[in-house]
C-alpha cells in the first residue's frame, strides 16, 4: 500500500509541474506526443528525485502557472519538448 501511495503521489507532482508550465501530459499522450512509456518514465524519474520537497514547495508557490519549471525538475527535458510544440 505504501509504494501505491508514493506512485501516487508523484504521478500528481508530475500532473502538476506539468500543468504549472502549461503543459497537459493527457493531452500529449492522446495526440501521440509522449507514449505510455514516455509517461511512466516522467513518474519514475519524479519518484527517484532527490528534490521531492522543494519540489512540493515550489509548487505551492508556482502550481497556478509558471513560465518554465525550475532547473531542479527531474522531468524538465519533457516538459521543454513538450512545451515547444504547443
């Protein structure tokens, strides 16, 4: 139950750094830009962040919208991408 919390959990801190910086990782993954796996990478590399809290901080600060993520951002070169096509 725990490990499904943590997956949990991150799978929403990627939801919304994503989101933060405009960028909708449902929508991506619905036109094909980002595959499934693509997906369950961003969530995996959000579980191994080093960064977790001040990730979460940010996000309290930031989470309404942003221009870019911080360069903290495990997930950054997707969201970079991801961003540009938008």
């Amino acid at each position: 139950m725990e490990e499904t919390g943590r997956l949990s959990r991150h799978f929403w801190m990627t939801q919304g750094m994503a989101r933060a910086v405009g960028v909708n990782l449902n929508t991506a993954l619905q036109e094909g830009r980002i595959s499934r796996s693509d997906y369950g990478q961003a969530i995996a590399e959000c579980c191994h962040c080093a960064y977790h809290q001040r990730c979460l901080d940010w996000l309290a600060v930031n989470g309404a919208g942003a221009e870019r993520q911080p360069a903290f951002c495990a997930i950054g070169p997707m969201l970079d991408r991801l961003r540009e096509v938008e």
